[in-house]
C-alpha cells in the first residue's frame, strides 16, 4: 500500500480527504475480496 495513504488519514487532513480515504477503503477491499489471492 502506498505510504500516502497512511500520510492521509493523518486526524489535521480536512474532513472531504476523510471521506475520500473511506470511500477509497471500501473500493480498495472490495478490489482485493473480489481479486483471485496470489
């Protein structure tokens, strides 16, 4: 996972960014749940 996104969900980012990571969350697991594991 790229650092950036821990850099992010720093608590000092605005609230939009917060969503972005949450929404960004959800479509990264449900890329990786719906992924053939490797």
């Amino acid at each position: 996972m790229p650092s950036t996104i821990v850099l992010n969900a720093d608590p000092d980012v605005c609230p939009a960014m917060g969503t972005w990571i949450t929404n960004n969350t959800q479509l990264l697991s449900g890329f990786l749940f719906s992924s053939p594991q490797t």
